[in-house]
C-alpha cells in the first residue's frame, strides 16, 4: 500500500480511531514541545541580560499579541486550506485538490508581503499603544521590525503546513519545523550573549532560522512524492476558489485578530499592575504551553479527520472522531496538569532571579493555570471539530466569546470593583475557561456534518477502492 493510501485508510477506515489520532498528532507534539523548548531557551538567555531580566522578557512577550494579530490571517487560512482540500481528498478529487492548494499558497504569499509592510512602518505606534515605555518600547520596536520580515516565509509555511495535513502528512511540516527550531536555538545564545545584540539578537535568530527552510519548502510543494501538490498552471488567481477560500478563512482569522487584540488588552491590564506581574503571566504561559502544544496537535489532525471524513460522507465516523479526540485530550491535560503542578516553583526559579514578588506572583499564577488546562483541551477540541467541518464561524464566536464577552468583562471588574490585586487576572482566566464549555457544546450541536465543497464524484465507491 501506498504512502497515501496508508494514511487514507488511517483516517477513512482504521477501527481504531485513538490509534489513528496518535500516530499522526505525535509528530505535532514533538515538533510543539520543541519550539517550546525553544522559547523558553528564548527567554532563558534574553533572561540574562545584566540589570534588565525582567524588562528583557517583556520586551518580547508584550509584541507577543501584535505578531500574533499578523499572524491571524495566516492561520485563518490555514484552517480554511485544511478545511476544503481534505474534503476534497476525502471525496477522491485531487485534482480540485490542486487547484485550491496552488490557489492558498498564492493568497497566502500576498498576504504576508502585505502585512510585512504594514508591521515594520506601524511598529513604533503599535507598541506605544500596547503601553511599553523605556527599555521596553525601545526593544519591542526593533523585535517587531526585524520579525515583520519573516511574514511572508511564515505565511507560505501556514500553507504548506494545511496542503501536508490535509492529506496525512503530519511528519513533513515536523521536519522543517525542527530545523527550523534548531537552527533558532543555536543563533539565539550567539545572536542574544556572543554578540551583545540583547533583545534583537532573539528576534535576528529567529527571522534567520525561518528563511532557511523557504527553498526546502518550496521545491517540497511543487515536487512532492506524495499527498497534494500545486502546479504552475494552477497558480493564476482564481475568483470562485479565492472567494471559497477567503470565506471559509475569514471568520477564523477574525477569531484570531479578535483574541490577540484581546490578549493585547489583557497585555495592558497586566501590565499596569507593574513588571512582577506580568513577568509572572510570561513566565507561567510558557510553562502551560509545555502541556497545551499536544492538545493543539491533536486538534490540528482532527481538522483533517474531519474534514477527510465528511468529503468521504462517513459522518457517523466524523462524529466519532469528535468524541475520541476528546477523551484523549481531556486526558492528556488532566495527567500533565497532575504531575507538573508542583514543579511550578522551580521552573519559575529558573526565569525570575532577581524579584522575589514576581517569583511568588509566577507561582500564583500557575497553580491556576494548571486547574484550568483539561478546560482548555475542551476548548481546543472544539476549536479543531469547527475548522474541519469547515463552519469557521463557530471558531470565531467561540474565540471572541471567550476573550472579548466573559475575560475582559471579568479582569475589568475584579481591577477596578475589588481589591484582590493582580489575582483577578488568574480568577478571571479561570472563570472564562469554565463558561465557554457550555457555549462549545450549544454550537457542537448546530453542526451539520455537511460538505463545504462540491462532491463531484461517488466518495463510497473511491474510498472502497483504496482498502
């Protein structure tokens, strides 16, 4: 059996659907626990900047909401690529497939031109409005504008990554991603220590390490042996799949922008209670991301599960993969909540050196966190179900909810009506993760399991042929 037939009938006909989300979500993992492994190197070594440990770590985490706003659109198309191609590949035509592969790469190369453009001029006014001054402002600026230029290798990456798993090919993207990841982990200590480029060396090493695989990328998606590639003769800008696209991709990347100008406001909150407090938030969302980057893979493959199977019009077996995916990623976060909840001290000890408030805030912190990640694995499951069926609308409610109706609300009033200090930052987190339960499940339930894409030939008899 071929390498495509393997993971078509891994997705399409395995029984055992647990087996078939692990085999192609643990090259995610792998590949997330990495870059987390390197941010943390990131910040270990920007950490060590004499006299400015914590104003170094804010200098970076505080563009943290701007990069990802910029990256939103990016990741909205991604998940509409996934969506619509593993349809089509569910439903036996490849070459639609094609067409709306080459169609997504060239959308997403405009796009990432365009957004360079405008993150490296509005820089300086971005970051005074997300409230950074001194040191900070200063050295968020040059982050951002160094960083500005790999938009347009990391935007043609967020395509490749959709072409790759929407047809099961989770390993490929890990690939590159690693390179990718120790390539930034070597420049960074040399960028950061070496050359006394501070805060930018960070920002330099990672700009480098993302245009190094651009070529690899590239000849990957036009000579690939396996899985979907795209064709010269399909990259003329095509309205009818460019409207498909760009619809489908809209409401999620809206749900993107809409949730990083919300962590921006947070950003701002947190950091008017002052640099221990959201040298602690930075440093206790690094430690979460060690634990929450595995449910974001299985979420990731459960777009490709989904949308494979509703393209093959086996909803009963898309319906299923929502309910395993689940249960695995519940889990996975209630076992890794237990066994890191009291090592949180002494990972904090390990960033924060020289503030004792923000050691104690970090630690705070994190014990919350930590109750509220098997929340977060629901949420993320949802998240993975919404993009696959191809109704983005419901990421975008989801996501805004979350932040925009019920955190922010919530962080305001335990600010300005309490006295609770900068613990109403942790409740307010808390208090969202447990409300947006119940608004996934009302959506879950509006969900039709219908193709987003037409289906131009009989799925039932294609799929029998490939077992």
């Amino acid at each position: 059996m071929k390498t495509d037939e393997r993971k078509r009938n891994l997705i399409l006909h395995e029984p055992n659907i647990y087996k078939g989300l692990l085999i192609l979500a643990i090259p995610l993992m792998v590949n997330n626990f990495i870059k987390t492994i390197h941010d943390v190197i990131d910040m270990y070594f920007v950490s060590n900047i004499p006299g400015y440990s914590a104003e170094a770590i804010n200098s970076i985490s505080i563009t943290f909401p701007v990069v990802f706003a910029f990256l939103s659109l990016g990741i909205g198309l991604s998940a509409a690529g996934t969506a619509l191609i593993s349809q089509q590949i569910g439903s036996g035509q490849h070459d639609e497939a094609k067409k709306y592969a080459s169609q997504l790469v060239v959308i997403a190369l405009i796009a990432g031109f365009v957004l360079n453009i405008f993150s490296y001029f509005g820089a300086p006014l971005i970051m005074q409005l997300m409230g950074a001054s001194g040191y900070a402002l200063e050295n968020s600026i040059k982050y951002l504008q160094i960083r500005s230029f790999e938009l347009p290798v990391v935007f043609l990456f967020f395509a490749f990554t959709a072409i790759r798993q929407s047809s099961g090919d989770t390993i490929t993207p890990v690939i590159y991603g690693v390179i990718t990841i120790i390539v930034n982990i070597i420049l960074t200590p040399l960028l950061v220590s070496y050359f006394s480029l501070g805060v930018s060396g960070a920002a330099y090493a990672t700009l480098i390490a993302n245009i190094i695989i651009m070529p690899m990328g590239l000849i990957q998606l036009f000579k690939a042996k396996s899985g979907i590639t795209i064709e010269r003769r399909y990259l003329k800008l095509d309205p009818v799949i460019n409207r498909l696209i760009i619809k489908t991709a809209i409401p999620a990347s809206l749900g993107q922008a809409f949730t990083a100008i919300g962590f921006g406001v947070m950003n701002g909150i947190i950091y008017s209670y002052g640099d221990p407090t959201f040298a602690a938030f930075s440093v206790g969302n690094r430690l979460s991301s060690l634990i929450l980057h595995p449910v974001m893979a299985i979420g990731g493959v459960l777009a490709a599960f989904i949308g494979q199977n509703i393209g093959n019009q086996n909803i009963p077996r898309a319906k299923e993969t929502f309910k395993k995916a689940m249960i695995l990623s519940v889990g996975l976060m209630v076992i890794g909540s237990a066994a890191l909840m009291n090592f949180r001290t002494l990972f904090t000890e390990f960033f924060i050196k020289d503030d004792l408030v923000a050691l104690s805030l970090a630690n705070e912190y994190m014990f919350y966190l930590f109750l509220g990640l098997p929340l977060m694995a629901i949420f993320q499951t949802f998240l993975g179900t919404f993009n696959g069926t191809g109704n983005t609308k419901f990421t975008f409610i989801i996501s805004t909810t979350r932040l925009w109706l019920i955190r922010v609300p919530i962080v305001f009033l335990f600010k300005y009506l309490t006295d609770v200090g900068s613990a109403g930052i942790w409740y307010a987190m808390l208090m969202s993760n447990i409300l947006i339960v119940f608004l996934g499940i009302y959506l879950y339930k509006k969900i039709d399991f219908q193709p987003k894409i037409n289906i131009l030939k009989p799925s039932r008899k294609l799929s029998s042929m490939s077992t």
